[in-house]
C-alpha cells in the first residue's frame, strides 16, 4: 500500500496543506494514523473525492 504525506496528499487534491491538516482535525478525510504521523492511502483519498462531486438535478433544462 502506497501512503501519501500530507504534502503529497494536497498536490493530489490540488489542496493547501493547511486545508488538508483542517481537514484531518475535522475528520472530513480519510487518513492513517502512525504514532505521530498522518499518512493517506491515494486510492482511498480518490473515492473520497469521487464522493465530494454534486451532480446537478435532472430536469432544470431551460
């Protein structure tokens, strides 16, 4: 399993690493926990970010 840095993680989701700590403290992401370190699994950070898209409404074609 490949683990991503936080560094990593936010060039992958085009994030800040500030946004992406946030995110962790939040619990808003997913993320490993190794002693002190926060580590990403990248297939689990892409089906999360799969999750965060809205698809628009059908229906409201003008």
């Amino acid at each position: 399993m490949e683990l991503l840095t936080v560094q990593e993680a936010a060039t992958l989701l085009n994030l800040k690493e500030g946004r992406v700590r946030t995110a962790v403290f939040r619990k808003e992401i997913p993320y490993i926990k190794i002693g002190a370190l926060v580590r990403f699994s990248r297939p689990d950070l892409i089906k999360w970010l799969e999750r965060q898209t809205i698809l628009p409404r059908r229906g409201l074609e003008c």
